[in-house]
C-alpha cells in the first residue's frame, strides 16, 4: 500500500524516472523561476532570509510541477513548428528521406522485427508516417529503461526537454515579463533593487531569445 502511495506521489511530482524530471519538470522549473524569484524578493524584506528560502523552494516546486504537467500538451501542439521539416525519427525513416536506401531498408527491417509494424509496406505520404509514428510510440516503450539504450534514452530526455520547453514559451515569456514589470516598479519607488530587476529582465531575454531560436 505504501510502495503504491510513494509511486503515486512521485507520478504526481514528476519524479518517477529520469525522463520525467528531465522532459517536464526541467521545463516546468525554467517556466516559473522568475516567480519564484520574486517571491524569494518579497519574503526576503518581510520575513528575513532563512523564512524566504523556504517560500522559494515551496513556489518553485509547486509550479513547476504544475507547469510541467502542461509541458507535455503544449509541447506536443507546438513541437511542429520547432521542427517545421518534421520531426527526425519521421525524416530518417520516411521513403524520401535523407538517408540511404540501404540504411532505411536495414532499419525498417529491424522495425518490423520488434513491432510487427512494416514500413516497407505502407504506401508514401499519410499511411507512411502513421506507421513511422506508431513504431517509433512502440519501440521507446519497448526500449525504455534497457542497460543497452542508454544514450537513445540521454537523446530521447533531450528531445523531450527542448520540445517541453519551447512548449512552455509563451508561459515563460508571460512570467518573465510580468515579474520584470513588478520589479521595475518595485525599483523605481524604492522598495526594489537594482539587481532583482537586472535578474528578471536576463529571464526575460532569455525567454525571448528561445522563443526566436525556436522558430529558425
């Protein structure tokens, strides 16, 4: 019952494995730092410092896990523009890719050997990528958590964090320049510092800077 609890829990909090905690939590924590900053600000002039570390680690872990729960939607509605050419599983595996002949031919074989899902077979264009879509869905649950994949998984994680995260870009974007604005105000009527805005305004370009990255 407890062993169920904590698996629940860690479900919950993104924490179940390594690809969670790298794909959206890591997005979810970029997201929603700049309010966690703030927050950190604030508490720091009313409840000293040891109090606002506390505030800090609450609001950032809370977001954060709730934006990495969003992380997955958005990233998967916006992960067409971030690869505008298709994604490159679907690219290397397509008959018109950019690959040879003979190396998709040994790949679609592979293919059809562990996921009985034969590409060769499909007709070019739609039916195709539904098929490339599906094996590829198969073979990362068939080779999650296998000793001999382990850098597929590292290339997998970081997939999934650049998708998640560029995903999460208008939310970043948003808390950036929202927690900029409170701190320029904060700053010129004195009760802010020079260095929190300075902080907020590197969030918010950094966001920005993505978002255009993104787009190339």
């Amino acid at each position: 019952m407890s062993s169920t609890f904590g698996s629940m829990v860690s479900d919950i909090l993104l924490l179940s494995d390594r690809y969670e905690r790298r794909s959206r939590l890591m997005p979810g924590l970029f997201a929603v730092v700049p309010l966690a900053v703030l927050a950190f600000s604030s508490a720091a002039q009313q409840l000293g410092l040891l109090a606002s570390v506390g505030v800090l680690t609450a609001v950032e872990g809370l977001m954060a896990v709730f934006a990495g729960h969003l992380a997955r939607a958005f990233g998967r509605s916006r992960e067409t523009k971030l690869f505008s050419e298709g994604l490159p599983t679907e690219r290397w595996l397509a008959s018109d890719g950019p690959r040879s002949r003979q190396q998709r031919m040994i790949w679609w074989e592979r293919i059809r050997v562990l996921t009985e899902l034969d590409i060769g077979s499909a007709s070019p264009g739609e039916e195709e990528n539904a098929v490339i879509r599906d094996a590829a869905m198969r073979l990362r649950g068939m080779l999650r958590g296998q000793p001999s994949t382990v850098m597929l998984e590292k290339h997998n994680e970081e997939y999934g964090f650049i998708r998640n995260l560029y995903g999460l870009t208008p939310v970043w974007i948003v808390s950036t320049a929202f927690c900029s604005l409170v701190a320029a105000i904060e700053w010129f009527r004195g009760d802010g510092t020079a260095t929190l805005l300075g902080i907020q305004i590197f969030f918010l370009v950094s966001a920005l800077l993505y978002a255009v990255a993104g787009k190339r």
